[in-house]
C-alpha cells in the first residue's frame, strides 16, 4: 500500500482492520516518524533545522514560520497540515493518523494530546481502529495538558484551558474548559 492511498482511505473513516494492508503501513509509518522525532527530541537543532526536520516527518514543504519546542511526538507524521504562524510547546503528542488539520495563528500548550483514532469497543475486535481527523481553526489556543478526542473541531479564535478534555466540538471565539470540557464563556466578554 502507498502512502497516498493510505491517506485516501483513512479520510473515509472506515474500520483500519488489524494486520491489514492499513494497520501494516502505520507500522512503518510509526517506525519512520520515530526515527525523526528520535533526531528532534534528543539533538540540539536551530529553529531552521526543526523546520526541516518536521517537514521531513510530515512529508510537506517546510513551513518557515512554524515555531516547535521539543520533545515533539507523534505515530504517523504524515497526516499533520500545520498552517502559517503555529507555535507548538514542549511535550506535544500527536495520534495523526485520522488526520489533523491547524489553522494559522494556532497556539498548542505543553503537553497537549491530540488523538485521532478510536478502538473498537468489542474485546474480540479492539485491535482495529477508526480514524476519525481533528481540526482547530485559526488563532485558537490550546492551554497546557489539554487532550482532543477524535472527530473535534475546535473554532476559529477558541480557548481550551489547561488541563480539558475535549470530547465535543468547540464554538468559534469561545472559552472552555473541564472534563468533559464544557463552555465556560465567550471570548469577548
């Protein structure tokens, strides 16, 4: 299986079947995304050789303007779109194989979680997976320990504080927070 035809079908969202051609490619995918973050994790590197290194991981262009503070890890790598202008802490994990997609202008606390597949729930079946991508819009901010769950959106502008659990999409330009995160307020007042 090619990586392309790997990213078309998890965009479908389909069950990735255990020992599948799916689940046999993340196996590598994981191998080779552990290779670089093991290169951006454990050396120092300029902010220019992080750039380099992470579009090696995602298999994009660089992104002049990403700013990454290490450790950095994820399983895939091949399934991250990071817009202009993100700043992602120390500590940041990221389960990318449902795809995830941040906007420009998006600030990602340490420790932050983002989790894109789920297990099936039968103990027979719990080795498959369903992919499921997560998208945080533009100039929003991700608070210290936060956790996405797979399938959330977060909306342009919004604020996760530190330490929620975001089990349900976000609304733009609002604040919330807790486990399950719940709306705390808008932003604007």
């Amino acid at each position: 299986m090619e990586l392309q035809e790997y990213l078309d079908y998890v965009k479908t969202g389909k069950k990735i079947i255990a020992n599948s051609p799916q689940h046999l490619l993340m196996h590598e995918l994981l191998n080779e995304a552990v290779r670089i973050t093991h290169k951006i994790n454990n050396e120092h590197h300029t902010p220019e050789e992080i750039q380099e290194l992470f579009s090696e991981l995602t298999n994009q262009p660089i992104n002049r303007t990403l700013g990454l503070i290490p450790p950095f890890n994820t399983d895939c790598g091949k399934n991250i779109h990071i817009g202009e202008n993100v700043f992602i802490n120390s500590g940041c994990k990221m389960q990318d194989q449902g795809g995830i997609y941040i906007g420009d202008d998006v600030l990602i606390g340490h420790n932050a979680c983002l989790l894109t597949l789920n297990h099936a729930k039968e103990p027979e079946n719990r080795a498959d997976m369903f992919p499921s991508p997560i998208y945080i819009g533009n100039k929003a901010w991700l608070g210290s320990n936060v956790t996405v769950l797979p399938g959330v959106t977060i909306g342009e502008g919004a604020i996760v504080a530190a330490g929620a659990v975001v089990t349900k999409d976000v609304e733009a330009n609002t604040i919330v927070g807790g486990i399950p995160a719940k709306f705390i307020k808008n932003v604007s007042e």
